[in-house]
C-alpha cells in the first residue's frame, strides 16, 4: 500500500527548532531578519544607519538620522511581554506542532511558565493567526482532509479513532494529482466545486 504522503511529510523536528531557535540570541536574530529583511529601517524616517543600545537586557535600535530608539519586539505580539523570545518560538513550535490542539495547562508544562501566561501566548498566538487568515479565503481545488472536531473519545487512540468522525483540513494539492488511499483502503475524497466549509466524511 502506498505510503499516505500527506501523514509522512517532513516536519520540523524537536532537535532541529532548538538547534536554530534554542537560545534568546538566535531567537533575537532571526526576529530580525524577519523584520527588517532588506536592513535595519527607522519606523519615523525609514533611515537605515542605526546603532545599538543596550538598556539592561534590552536591545534598542537607534536611528542615526532621527536618533529614534525602538526595538524589534514593538508592534508585535512579543512587545510588553517580560518572557524571553526563547520561550515565544517554543509556544509557537508547540502550538504548531499538535496536530489536535494544545492546552493552556500542556503549555505551561512544556515552557516552564504559569497556566496562565500559556493562555495569554495561545490566545495571542490565535488572534494573530486569525487575522493574517481573515482576509483569504479557501478558492479553487481543496481538498479536506485529517483534522479533527470535538474532544477525546475513549476506545482506539490516534488516526484510528478517527473513522466515522468528521475530518476536515485543506491541504494544497494540485488539481490533476490522484487521491491518496487512507489506511482503510477508501480513497479520500476530494472536494471540488464544494463550498470549503462542507465537511467530508470518511
Ligand atoms: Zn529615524
């Protein structure tokens, strides 16, 4: 039977997150990559010459020009927050990770922090996610496919449990590819000319 390529696409593994993103000068950097990938840019008069201003444990970028301090965490959802960034890309690996969704609670044990500050990083982590999506909307082929709806149900565990139950994901496969056979054998249906949120069931 053939392999289900979606189940056993390559993800970023837990070694490999610390190995780039494992220490608060890594995070630091690639923030700032992401941020400024052309350079430095002053947010008042889009200057690029800048120093660095060290305040304690914080970095400040100062314009030359305009002598504007600002640091690279304002305007996002890392600004006003006394966690370390360290500890923001793990939420987000985590958050990512779980195919089913993660709790507050399992959040606060992996980071090392409160219930309640995992609840603040998974709600701001969520309403970032929402808004970047707010404005696509699902066009074209989609397939649905591997999510699940509602909560844990006692008797078999994982994919298993999962049949009879309605699964729903898109997932960006082109028109012309064939569907993936499930373990079961059933090919997984695709939806086309479908309203993206009709669920398929298994
Ligand atoms: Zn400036």
């Amino acid at each position: 039977m053939a392999r289900n390529r979606v189940q056993f696409q390559k993800g970023l593994s837990e070694a490999d997150f610390d190995k780039s993103y494992g220490t608060e000068e890594q995070c630091h950097a690639a923030l700032v990559a992401w941020r400024w990938p052309a350079g430095f840019e002053c947010p008042d008069c889009c200057g690029h010459n800048h120093c660095v201003v060290t305040r304690q444990a914080r970095r400040l970028f100062q314009c030359n020009a305009c002598r504007k301090q600002t640091s690279v965490k304002a305007g996002t959802i890392f600004a006003s927050s006394k966690l370390p960034l360290r500890l923001w890309f793990k939420a987000i690996y985590h958050v990512m990770q779980s195919k089913k969704g993660i709790s507050s609670i399992e959040l606060g044990r992996q980071l090392g922090v409160t219930q309640t500050a995992a609840w603040m990083m998974k709600h701001k982590l969520g309403q970032v996610m929402l808004e970047r999506n707010a404005s696509k909307r699902l066009k074209g082929f989609v397939q649905m496919d591997d999510a699940y709806i509602g909560g844990a149900h006692p008797g078999r565990r994982g994919a298993a449990q999962a049949a009879g139950r309605l699964l729903l994901r898109p997932s960006p496969r082109p028109r012309t590819a064939s569907p993936i056979r499930s373990s079961c054998g059933a090919s997984r249906r695709s939806v086309n000319s479908r309203s993206a949120n009709s669920p398929v069931r298994r």
